[in-house]
C-alpha cells in the first residue's frame, strides 16, 4: 500500500470513569475525552492537532501510540489493523510509532549521559550487531537532530544542556529504532519563541530526510500553519474541523476554529489580533455539552437546533471539511 495511511484511526472514543465525589457517592461520571476521531497520516507528510489544553490531544496520541487502549475504534498501522498490545506484534509496533513529549526534561533520565539515552533503544531493540555499528548510529543520530559535533555532546548529561538541545536528543532518541510514524505532543511548547522554530525545523528535516508521517499537536495554530500540510481541530474530545492546512487558517469555518485563530497573538506586538483574548468565549475546564453541538454554548453563530442535534460533517472543497449546523445543506450553499 504505497499510497495508503501510514496509521489510520477509525472512530477512535476513549471514556475515562472520574472518581466519584463526596457530593454524589453514588453516581459513576465518565468523560468523553476523545470521542469518534479518525485520522489518516501520511508519509513525509506532516498533520496538525491543534486544540486548546484539556481538549484531548494528548489522550489521543496515547491512544495512537498503544500507551492507552481506546474504548472502541480501531488503529492500522500499513493497512493492517492493530490488536495486541503484548508480544512481538505489539514491539513491531511501538518500534514503528515512536513519540516525543512536551517536557524533554521528564523523559530523559538524568543520570545517563546524551549517548547512553540515544543508544538504549538500539540496544533494547537489538538494531545493530556489534558496539562499533551502534556508536556509528548515535553519532548519526546526533547529527541528524543538530547536535554537532556529535562526541561533545554524547559525553554530556541532560542538565548541562538547554531546554532546546535536550529536546533534540528526545528527538534523536526516538528515531534509534526507526520509526514510520513520529507523534509529537506539544514538542515546543516549553521552550522560547527563538528555540521553537530551530525545533520545529529539526523536526520537519527529520520528516522530509526519512519519510517520516509526523503528527504535531499543538495548541497553537500558527504554528502549525507554518509547519503542517494538513490542520485537524480538536475540541472537547471530537475534531470540529479539518483539512489543508492553507484552507483550514485561511478560511476556517467552525466558529471555534475562527476564535483560535483570531485569539493568536500578533507576533510583533504579542496582542491577540483584533483585542479578542484567547479566554473570549472559551470557558477552559467547564464540562463540555453533551447533547448538541458541545461549543454552543461559547459559540457566537449558536442556533435553537444546536442544542437539540449533533452537529452533521459537512465536507467543504479542496478536502475540508467541518462539524458544525452552520454549513449543514438546508442552511444554503457553505459561505465563501
Ligand atoms: P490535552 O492534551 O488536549 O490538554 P488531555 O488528553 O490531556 O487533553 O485531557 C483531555 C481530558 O481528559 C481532560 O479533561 C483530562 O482531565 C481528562 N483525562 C486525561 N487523562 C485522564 C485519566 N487518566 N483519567 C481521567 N481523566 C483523564
Ligand atoms: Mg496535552
């Protein structure tokens, strides 16, 4: 299947039972926190998720990645679909799928020097046959992410390098073993305006040298404009919107996705363009609606029928598509 997905997910839901509280022993709550998302990514292609904080982004890359099983849905991985999580299938697979975090800080181990983090994976996942191939691949490795000349940095540990360079070893160490697919969960966002842009090149050069399918979630569309072929927006656990990245930020049609992106802050000044703050109409945190549309309550555009139905997918031109009552047919032909 050369042409096909890399990873495909099929309606993927994942329901998490909350603790019950005090005020209410006796009711089991559960939360949606993602709820029938497909995706498809592509190699040497890049796909945004962009979504603000608790909108399930990361519980979807763990999904994605086999950390968490979903409720329902399915994965493919090459066309086939994915279903043990033990045994050799299941390492084929996180061999293939490999992620990078936010915090490079947390998922290095700070008593290992750089090149004994880059070389445990091929160790563990027995890549190379003899010590002198495998001290060849860490050199290269480094190289690969930037971290020139490879032996100075080899010999450091986590804490004598800056936020920036310890992110390029995780991303160093997570293509030891080769992956198809690379899932970045906010990889920039702890980092300075300056350092994300080198990171995120480092990234996009890793893609493009190794045909990686790259997944960048991100709660800044922005940048994934800047760096993505293809933007998916998440809220409250469902994607509202998708499609070219060029489509998505220049025509966006989801009032959700129109809040993001006029709540993104100029980069010269750091207002939010045309003084909308990035809280407007976003309650962070509250619970979500569970009948109807679950922004309409935030939402400027919301209908009487926005409450009683879920909203339909209408696909768009040029591959887009959004999830929302505005666009839906009996209301006209889409705007714009
Ligand atoms: P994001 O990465 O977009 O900030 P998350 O995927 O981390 O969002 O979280 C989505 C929602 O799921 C949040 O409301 C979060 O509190 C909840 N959540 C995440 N993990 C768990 C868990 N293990 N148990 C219960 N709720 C969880
Ligand atoms: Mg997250």
């Amino acid at each position: 299947m050369p042409d096909g997905p890399v990873l495909e997910a099929s309606e993927l839901t994942k329901i998490f039972r909350l603790p019950r509280t005090a005020a209410n022993p006796l009711r089991q709550q559960t939360l949606r926190a993602v709820d029938g998302v497909s995706m498809q990514l592509f190699a040497g292609a890049t796909a945004a998720l962009v979504g603000q904080s608790g909108s399930g982004k990361s519980t979807l890359v763990r999904l994605l990645s086999q950390l968490e099983h979903p409720t329902s849905g399915t994965i493919r991985i090459n066309g086939e679909e994915v279903s043990a999580s033990w045994g050799r299938s299941y390492r084929r697979y996180t061999e293939q799928v490999q992620i990078v975090l936010q915090d490079p800080y947390a998922s290095l181990n700070p008593g290992f020097r750089v090149g004994r983090s880059v070389r445990r994976p091929l160790e563990i996942h027995k890549v190379h046959k003899t010590r002198a191939e495998r001290e060849a691949a860490v050199r290269q490795l480094l190289e690969q992410v930037k971290l020139t000349p490879p032996e100075f940095y080899a010999s450091k540990f986590p804490h004598e390098l800056s936020g920036g360079q310890r992110q390029r070893v995780a991303i160093a160490r997570s293509l030891a073993v080769n992956p198809k697919v690379l899932l970045a969960d906010e990889p920039v966002s702890m980092l300075d305006v300056s350092v994300k842009v080198e990171i995120l090149r480092v990234l996009n050069e890793c893609r493009e040298n190794l045909g990686l399918a790259l997944l960048y979630v991100t709660h800044d569309i922005a940048s994934a404009r800047w760096c993505a072929d293809t933007i998916s927006v998440m809220y409250a656990g469902q994607i509202v919107e998708s499609g070219p990245a060029e489509e998505v930020t220049q025509r966006a049609r989801h009032p959700y996705t129109q809040l993001l992106i006029r709540s993104t802050p100029d980069p010269a000044s750091g207002q939010p363009a045309n003084g909308a703050k990035p809280e407007d109409g976003v309650t962070q945190g509250s619970a979500p609606e569970t009948v109807g549309c679950r922004f309409r309550a935030n939402c400027p555009s919301a209908m009487a029928k926005c409450a009683a139905d879920e909203p339909p997918v209408v696909p768009l031109s040029a591959g887009q598509w959004v999830r929302c009552w505005l666009y839906a047919p009996e209301n006209g032909p889409p705007a714009g």
